[in-house]
C-alpha cells in the first residue's frame, strides 16, 4: 500500500490523456425548432497537448466541452479518452467553468475537497487538499467562505479545486474571462508552470487570441455557428513566451484575420 | 490638501467634548438608569400607598419586590464600571425598563387602587403573581403537556415535511404523485380537520400530535421543494464532473443549498403549529396551556388567563429564538451574502 503510494508519488507526472473528438454535430431545441450548433468537427489531441478554442462568441466552445466533459450526449459522433468511449463525466477529465460556481456554504478547503469526498478518498488524502491550495497560494484562506473572496481568489480555487483530482486532461472554460489584467497575466504564468509540471492534457476556450498564443501547443480557430473547425495552428515556441514575440503577433495577425477582423488590427 | 483640512477638523473636534460638563455627561451615561430606578420605586410605592380595592394576598410582596428591583437598577446603574458585561446588559436595557415600571405602576393603579377598569376582566399584577406562586403545580404540568405535544408534533411534521420536499424536488416521478395531494389538501388549514381526526384517531392526543405535524409539514414541505427545486443546475454540473454519485448529489449539494429555504418553511410550520396546539388542547385534548386557559375562562379565574397568556408567549418565542439559533449556527455561510 505504501509502497504503492510511494512509487506513484514518484511517477507522478500523471501524463495527460489522449483526447479524440471525432466528427461531433450538435444540435439544441428551441421552441420546437433545430440550432445547430457544432457541425462535424474533428480534433485529435495528443497526450499532454495544451490546446486553445477561438472562435466568435455563441458559436459552441462551451458546448463543445460539455460534450467532451460528458456532462451532455453529443447528436453525432464520438468522442474518446485513450481509446475509451467517453459516456458521462469522470474525474479524470475535470472542468474549470467560466464561473467559479464555489459553493457558497462550504469553505475554501472544503470546496477544493469536493472531489476527492466525492470520490470517497478524502479522509485517507487530506494532504493532497493542502497541496493545492498552496499551489495557488491561497493556504491562509483555508476557512474562509467563497462570499470572502475576490473574484480573482475565487477563480483560483476553483483551478485548485479542479487540480486536487490530476486530471489527465483540464478543461478550461474561459477560466481568466473576468480577471484584470493583471491577475490575468500571473495566473496565465501559473497556469504554463502547472502545466509543464503535472504534464495534463489542456484544454482551454478563450476570447482572447494573445492569450491562446502565449499559453498553447496548438490553436484551434472555429467559424461562425454552427462551429467547423476553420484553422488548426501548431504554436512552435518555447515557454516562458514574451508577448511581443514578433512571432506570436505575426500568428495573432492571421487569427484575427479568420476571427473576421481585418489585418490593421 | 483635502486630507489635511480633515484631520484639522478631527484635532479641534477632540478637546471639545472633553470640556464639556461631567454632570451633563454622567446624566447622559446614567440618566436612564437612575430613571429605571425611579419607575419601579413608583411602582412600589403605588403598590404600598393605598389599600387594594379587593383581597389580594401578594400585594405586600410585590411592592417589596419592586424595590429590590428598584435597587438593583440604581447600583447596577452607578457601579456599571465595576460590574463589566451585566452592568452593559444593564444599561441597553435601562429604557425598557423605565417603561415597564412605568406600565406596572399604571396598571396596579387603575386596578388594584382605585378600580379604573373593570376588576373582573382587568387583574392587578399581584393577583397575577398570586396565580404563579399558588397554581404554579397545575400551571407547570400544563408546560409540561404543552411541550411534549408540540415538540412531539413539530419534530414529525418537520422530519416529514422535509424528506417529502427532498423527494419532490429530486424525483420526478414522486413530485407527479404527490404534488397534487398536496395542492389539493396543502391549503386547508390544519384546524378544519379537527373534528375528523379526533373521531378517527384512537387518542386525542394522537390526534392533536397528527393535526400538529401536518400544520408544520406542509409549508416545511413546499419551501423545502422549492428550495432543492431552485438549486442551479451550475453546482450538480461541478459536483458531477469531480465524481460525484447520485447520493452526494442530494445530501451535499442539494440539501446544503436548499437549506436556507428549509429554514423560512420551519419559521412558518412553527408559527401555524402552535395555533393548532392551542386549538386542539381547547377542543380535544385535556392538558396544556390551551386547557389551562379553557379552564379558566370555566371558572371566570381572569388572572389564571393572563398568567397562563404570559407563559404561552415565553415560550412560543422561546422556540422562535431557539430556531433562530439553530439556523445561525448551520447558516453562518450566509452571513454576509444576504442581509438577516
Ligand atoms: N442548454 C441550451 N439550450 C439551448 N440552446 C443552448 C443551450 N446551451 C447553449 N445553447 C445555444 O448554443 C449556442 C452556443 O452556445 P455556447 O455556450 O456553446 O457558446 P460559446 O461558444 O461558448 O459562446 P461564448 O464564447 O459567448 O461563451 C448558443 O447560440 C446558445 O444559444
Ligand atoms: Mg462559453
């Protein structure tokens, strides 16, 4: 048993999962009448992939994790986790929603416990519950309550809620949409260092095309709704990335462009 | 610029309260109390001054009584720096004690002294004192029975209610079968099924404990349906995408969150609970407070109804207070989220 515990705390790079979404339409009624909203589209992510969702607002990112989250069935298509039928949600695929969504009657600590009582593993891995909150830095905040918190705070522990079951593939949705500026660009930093470290599979839906490029392998680019996938763009630069990587603004240029902006922007 | 002019004005405001007259200030510190003081040595005094229009066994007692009290305001009000926290509690409740004396001292005169009001219907407080220290054997088994019939009825109608909600707000299928018996029979109020259960239950007191848990179990019921019903969507998401199984689903999503809506149904069961209890202790059983004030209206004994009035409030709001106590303790979440 210790030994056991011991040889996977030294493996431990939980290495990510490989994610196939193969060919998914989806479809959601309203008021009798059909809204297509994801139109046969197909990513196959590799193991430890961090892969960023552009595309116009209401085109069906959130929907596409959902669907990979297993939280709904997709209309058409499949989808799969190493090899394996994804069919409902499991904890190995966790989601950071755009909202924290903490629950307000549970402490820090406890929120970030979640999965593991859900699990029914939390009284044997408490430590693991400290753990992530000191990898967000929010140790000292164990008792408080989510109304005690800022936003930025709160968006945190949701990120450590979410990291304290190492997922094998992190489904972010907009996690950093409501942060300023600022927070936003440490916790994007954070984000890459946690990534490089645990070695999960990522992905992330942004609004934020400069965002995508400084923190993934590989930018997915989706039209209009219903989504197609429009571009499938490979990110070929070192971490840490510096913004102003000529680069990075030259791809910027061409994302925006498929995005419908024109290229003075 | 602006910092500096304020703190100017906070530097000439300091010295100026501290010239002002210590008697202006030990009068606003201590008025209030040495007027308590002075209300309930009125109301001894009215006590001891006149004879009593009638035959009252307490009178001499409660005048001594008033100014014990009388005292105990004056040197709790004068020694407050030395009695720390109960010379505080003191001094908040200086003012409703000036107005207690001061009704006290009206009433024993427009009663006891010169008959103002009608004697019958309008006891003095000494006949009310009377009935506490002469009655107190049946008054205290009328508690007793009380409380037992309450709590017995309160506690299955809540359980009940509650578990019923729970159902409602999670399974389809038994809010299909229940929901209608309960839009249907939910709305009549408890009372009106007085006679029928007292026919039909082998007890009175079976019956009055069923009449009870049925006024608490039906709004216990539809706040806490409404309350699982109205948890977001948002929260069973998360819980599902870390693991979660059906059963935490419920007990720790959403009945912690239904939970505040638990409470306004609990408020409300109590309150229409206690209007059966009194009810079926008239009607049906024979015992309790409702008896007791049955019983006295019998025998015309007015002061045995005001006492026993008394009693029945102590302890309706010390329910209400002990439940609010409760809902602070499992709801400090709330605190700061929505204003109490
Ligand atoms: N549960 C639902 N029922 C009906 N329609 C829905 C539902 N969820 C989403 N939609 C519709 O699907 C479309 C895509 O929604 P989705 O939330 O996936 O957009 P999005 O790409 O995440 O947008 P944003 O970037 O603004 O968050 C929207 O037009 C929305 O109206
Ligand atoms: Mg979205």
């Amino acid at each position: 048993m210790v030994a056991t515990a011991l040889t996977k705390a030294l493996t431990h790079p939980a290495a990510g999962a490989a994610l196939d979404i193969e060919q998914i339409s989806h479809a959601f009624d309203i008021d009798g009448a059909e809204l297509p909203v994801l139109s046969d589209v197909s990513i196959s992510v590799e193991p430890g992939e961090f892969v960023a969702l552009l595309g116009p607002s209401g085109c069906g990112k959130s929907t596409l994790l959902r669907l990979v989250a297993g939280l709904d069935k997709p209309k058409a298509g499949r989808l799969r986790e190493d090899e394996e039928r994804i069919r409902r949600p499991h904890p190995s695929r966790v989601v950071v929603f755009q909202d924290p969504t903490l629950f307000p009657w549970r402490s820090v600590w406890d929120n970030v416990a979640l999965g593991l009582e859900a699990q029914g593993i939390l009284r044997s891995q408490r430590q693991r519950v400290d753990d992530a909150l000191d990898l967000v830095g929010l140790s000292s905040f164990r008792n408080a309550y989510p109304h005690q918190l800022s936003g930025g705070m709160a968006q945190r522990v949701a990120l450590a809620r979410a990291l304290v079951n190492d997922p094998k593939i992190l489904i972010l949705d907009e996690p950093l949409g409501k942060l300023d500026s600022l927070t936003r660009i440490t916790m994007q930093a954070e984000l890459v260092s946690l990534w490089q470290r645990k070695g999960f599979t990522t992905l992330l839906v942004t609004h934020d095309a400069e965002e995508a490029l400084v923190l993934a392998n590989r930018v997915v680019v989706f039209s209009e709704r219903p989504a197609r996938v429009k571009a499938d763009i490979r990110v070929d630069r070192p971490y840490p990335r510096h913004r102003g990587d000529p680069y990075l603004a030259d791809l910027r240029r061409q994302i925006l462009g498929l995005l419908g902006l024109d290229a003075t922007w | 610029m602006s910092t500096y002019s304020l703190s100017d004005g906070l530097a000439s405001g300091a010295p100026r309260t501290s010239r002002a007259p210590l008697l202006a200030t030990w009068i606003r510190e201590s008025g209030v109390g040495v007027l308590a003081s002075i209300a309930w040595i009125a109301f001894g005094l009215s006590c001891l001054w006149w004879e009593d229009v009638g035959d009252w066994s307490r009178t001499h007692s409660l005048g001594i009584a008033a100014f014990i009290i009388a005292a105990i305001a004056l040197f709790g009000t004068v020694g407050a720096d030395y009695l720390g926290s109960a010379g505080q509690a003191l001094h908040k409740r200086a003012p409703w004690l000036v107005a207690l004396g001061a009704f006290l001292t009206v009433w024993e005169v427009a009663t006891a002294k010169f008959a103002w009001l009608p004697l019958p219907f309008f006891p003095p407080p000494q006949s009310i004192i009377e009935v506490y220290t002469d009655d107190l054997p049946k008054l205290l088994d009328s508690v007793f029975a009380s409380v037992k019939l309450q709590l017995g009825g309160y506690l299955i109608g809540a359980t009940i209610g509650f578990l019923t909600g729970v159902s409602i707000g999670w399974s389809r299928a038994v809010g299909y079968w229940v929901h209608p018996v309960l839009r249907f029979i939910g709305p009549l109020p408890a009372t009106a099924w007085l006679p029928i259960a007292f026919f039909t239950f082998p007890s009175s007191w079976s019956a009055s404990t069923f009449l009870i848990a049925l006024a608490t179990g039906f709004p216990v019921t539809v706040l806490t349906w409404s309350g699982v019903a109205s948890v977001s969507n948002a929260y069973y998401d998360v819980a599902r995408t870390l693991g979660a199984k059906p059963s935490f689903l419920v007990l720790k999503v959403a009945i912690p969150a239904a939970l505040p809506h638990v409470f306004v149904g609990l408020f409300m069961g109590l309150g229409s609970s206690f209007a059966v209890l009194v009810v079926a202790e008239m009607i049906g059983v024979k015992a309790g407070l409702g008896w007791y004030l049955q019983w006295a209206q019998g025998w015309a004994a007015y002061a045995n109804m005001y006492a026993a009035l008394i009693v029945m409030s102590l302890l309706c709001s010390g329910a209400i207070t002990l439940l609010f106590s409760i809902r602070d303790r499992l709801l400090v979440w709330q605190k700061g989220t929505v204003k109490w």
